[in-house]
C-alpha cells in the first residue's frame, strides 16, 4: 500500500513538471503545437528526459487491454518530434499552423487528425484533416493487444473556411487526395503513457507525441 502510494506522488509530480515546462514553452503560441526544432537543444532533452521518467509510470500500461475507455474522443497535441508536425512551421503563403487535434473513435476502430490554419492578416483561414484507420497489432511475442497500434492513413482533405471573414462552402473542402503511408512498413503508434488527461505517444520512427485530453470535439 505504502508502495502504490509512493508510486502515485512520483507519477504526479513528474506529470506536473512536464505540465509545467509544456506551459512555458507554449505561453506565446496561438494553440499551435511546439516541436523539438523551436526549442534550445537542453530545454528539448528536458523533455524528453521528464516524458520517459514519466512513461515508466504509465498507469495504464496495457491502454488496449483495459482502458480504451480513455482514448477515446479528442486529444489536443501539445508537443511533437514527428517529421510531418515540423513541416507545419513552413507552410505555404504565409499561412500559420493553429490547434492541431486528434480524434479517436476506438469502437468504429479509426480516428482523423485536423491542423487548422491561418493567414496572420486574416486574410484566409482553413484546415487540414486527415483520417486513418487503426487496429491492435499483435505478433508471436506479444499475440494480444497491448499498447501498440497500427496505422492505416486513408485521405487527406484540403480546406478553406473563410476568406476575408467571408464562408467559403465551395471550398471546404476544395480537394481530396490519397494520404500518404510509410513505403516498405505500416505504420505504427505505441501508447506510452495514458490516463485521463494526458497521452504521450511514440512513432514507429522514434517521433514523441504528447497530447492532453480536449472536452470539445472540433468541428470541421
């Protein structure tokens, strides 16, 4: 007893550190998610030293198993080593990345990711949305569903909301494309630590995500 509680104040005060560190970098950002790139070098191993202290006490080691309860519904990025979250910093026009989101539907078994975008001036505002299919995976090592995922990226929709404050309807979406998979691999998502505000991820690529629950689904 005197272990788990033990156990307990070590998980919160890491989770409150992380917290902690994720508000000061995220202080001047309009919602935008923060990557590794934007960061001094110390203060981004900072954070990776607090997420994987704080992964070896994920209270919900087996997420697949017994609490997919939790990651269901809409999970706001906070923070990202991925490649295709970096490239949102060098958008096109001028645009600029706002809240990026991830939602999850665990009983249909797919989820969609949706980065709303902006031009500074107003001048356009608009989103990309990306749906994906997903399913435990599971291999002679590990034959039932653990914390690993596999990823099936399905479309990638294009849209313009509003131009010049003005509803652009024709244009949302204004094009539907394929979206794009890993070439000789599937892609995969190990959740690493869950429980019901916070999700941290990590990519078949070594990419961190970390995510905090959203009481809103966005609307797009």
């Amino acid at each position: 007893m005197k272990g788990d509680i033990q156990t307990l104040n070590n998980r919160l005060i890491l989770k409150e550190k992380l917290q902690t560190q994720l508000e000061k970098i995220l202080k001047h950002k309009n919602g935008s998610p923060v990557t590794n790139l934007q960061l001094d070098k110390t203060i981004a191993a900072e954070i990776e030293q607090l997420t994987t202290e704080l992964e070896n006490y994920n209270p919900n080691p087996h997420p697949l198993l017994s609490a997919t309860s939790l990651l269901d519904g809409a999970w706001l990025l906070q923070y990202s080593t991925a490649r295709e979250i970096r490239a949102l910093d060098s958008l096109p026009l001028g645009l600029q990345v706002g809240k990026v989101y991830q939602v999850i539907d665990v009983t249909n078994k797919k989820f969609f990711n949706l980065a709303f975008v902006k031009h500074p001036l107003g001048l356009v505002s608009g989103y990309v949305r990306v749906t994906a299919t997903f399913e435990p995976a599971t291999d002679e090592s590990s034959p039932v569903p653990d914390k690993r995922i596999n990823v099936y990226f399905d479309k990638r929709y294009l849209s313009i909301e509003k131009i010049l404050n003005i509803d652009t309807p024709k244009l949302n979406p204004f094009k539907v494309v394929p979206a794009n998979n890993p070439q000789g691999r599937i892609a995969t998502l190990d959740i690493t630590y869950l429980d019901e505000t916070l999700r941290i991820g990590r990519g078949g690529d070594d990419s961190l995500f970390i995510l905090t629950k959203s009481p809103d689904i966005p609307a797009c």
